[in-house]
C-alpha cells in the first residue's frame, strides 16, 4: 500500500491555532503543521506550552490560556489576533476525561468537564470565528470522540460533553459553512496518550484492544494527520462531518 507522508501538505503563510497543545494530540498536531510550514499559536493551561511552541521555531507563540475561561480565552484571542492579524485553522483539542460511576457522579466533576470539553472549544471557536467569517476562509476542527456517540462506563460526563461537540460542530458548519468556514469533527477510539493510556491500563486495556476489529489503539499522529487533511484544501467540501478514526470499534 503506497503511504503519502502528512508533510506533503503545505500550510506556508496559514496561521493555525491548536488548544491543549502541550501534550498528546495537540502536541502532535502542532509538530505535523510546523513540519508543513504552518505558523502555530498554540494556547494550554499549562505553562510549558511557550517552551513547546518555541521547540518548533522562532515563528511560533505559546499562549498559557484555560480554555473554560471565557476571559483567558479573550485575552490570549485577542494577542494571536494582534500578532499574526488572522487565524485559518482552528484545532479544539484541548479535553479532560475525569470517570466516576454514574449514580454518584460528582456535580463539580459534571460542570468541570462540561466547561473544559464542551463550553472551552465553543468559546475558543467564538473568539476566532468572525476573524474567519470575515476573509470567508477558515478551517476548525474539533476532537469529539468515539465517546460521543456510545456508551462508555464510567464516562458520564465526558460521553455527554463529546455528544455536544457533535451538536455544535453541526450547528456550527450550518451557519458558517456559507462564509467559507468549514467546522468538522474527528472521534477517535483510545488514543495513545497520558489521558488515553490513564484511563485503559492493564486489564482493561487488553480487553479494549481486542474489541476493537484492528486490535490496536491509535496512535496520536494517526490523529494529527487527519485533522492536517480536515484543515487542508483538499478537504473543503467536507463540512459538517464526524470523522471517525476508531478502528471501526463503533460499527460492532
Ligand atoms: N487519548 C484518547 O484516548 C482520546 C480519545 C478520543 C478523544 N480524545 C480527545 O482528544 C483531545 C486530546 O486528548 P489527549 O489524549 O491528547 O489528552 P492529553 O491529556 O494528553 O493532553 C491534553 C492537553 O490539554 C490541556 N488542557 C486540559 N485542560 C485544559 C484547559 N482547561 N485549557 C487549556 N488546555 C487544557 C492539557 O494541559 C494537555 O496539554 C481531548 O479533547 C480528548 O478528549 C482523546
């Protein structure tokens, strides 16, 4: 089978914006666009996130930004938007995936992850979409999960907010898909990362493995190469979508 490597794309002179890019996915994400020339402005809430943002050259910025705070969000749009004047891509990455039983789940662990995965990619979009709107050119994608669309013990919350990305990523492709804004989703199985790896270690893990029909997890640049063809001109008729990459687990 012929491989085509992510890098073919090229994303000179495109500003891309990644949340939670100090790890995992983002982090990934923003290694792929780098090597295809993009310009990063990369915002998490934690602070080594200027450090990774300069790992990948001196063009790039790292904000430290709480993406479930509306006025961080503000505050670190507002700077990305005065130093690099736009944004093409945005990539919702940033998420937190705290599991409880559902009979006793905790209303704060509720709120907190609801704020992180569901309100924080909408207040991010918001900030950069009428920036997007008005050069009727953007690309934002955003990470639901498999979770969005099965039942997954213990992930109450995460299974709900990941349900909304859905929602919102169709809301939002349907009002903003005419000013040549396209808004996606991409819904993985277990990713190989800290907070995938966290939550499916030993037993579970095997037992998640060997129900999925590839037998295997993701792997973090399975994902980023994929949200590299959703940002890319290839891919601007797709709009509204939610990609799944889960090995085909969800059609079990
Ligand atoms: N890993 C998986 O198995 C998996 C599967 C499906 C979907 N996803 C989704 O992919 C995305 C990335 O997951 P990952 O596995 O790379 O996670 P990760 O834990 O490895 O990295 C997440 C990053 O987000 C940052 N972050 C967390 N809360 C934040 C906040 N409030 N504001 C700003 N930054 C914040 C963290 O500091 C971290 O750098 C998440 O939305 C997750 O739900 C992951």
């Amino acid at each position: 089978m012929a491989s085509k490597s992510s890098t073919s794309y090229d994303f000179t002179d495109a500003v891309v914006v990644i949340t939670g890019a100090a790890a995992g996915i983002g982090h990934k994400t923003a290694e792929l666009f780098a090597k295809a020339g993009a310009t990063l402005a990369l915002m998490d809430r934690s602070g080594s996130v200027t450090e990774v943002a300069s790992s990948f050259g001196a063009r790039h910025g790292g904000w430290v930004a709480d993406v479930s705070n509306a006025q961080s969000v503000t505050t670190a749009a507002n700077e990305i938007l005065a130093r690099f004047g736009h944004v093409d891509v945005l990539v919702n990455n940033a998420g937190i995936g705290p599991l409880a039983p559902a009979e006793n789940f905790p209303v704060e662990t509720w709120d907190k992850t609801i704020s992180v995965n569901l309100t924080g990619p909408f207040l991010v979009a918001r900030a950069f979409a009428s920036n997007m709107i008005a050069r009727k050119s953007g690309r934002i994608i955003n990470l639901a999960s498999q979770a969005a669309v099965i039942g997954i013990e213990g992930h109450l919350a995460y299974c709900a907010s990941k349900a909304g990305i859905i929602g919102m990523t169709n809301c939002m492709a349907l009002e903003w898909g005419p000013q040549g804004v396209t808004v996606n989703a991409i819904s993985p199985t277990v990713v190989e990362t800290e907070l995938g790896l966290s939550g499916w270690a030993g037993e579970t893990g095997v037992r998640a493995r060997a129900a999925i029909p590839t037998r295997r997890f993701a792997k973090p640049a399975e994902i980023a190469s994929a949200i590299l063809y959703l940002a890319s001109t290839d891919a601007a008729m797709i709009n509204g979508s939610n990609v799944m990459i889960d090995g085909g687990y969800t059609i079990t």
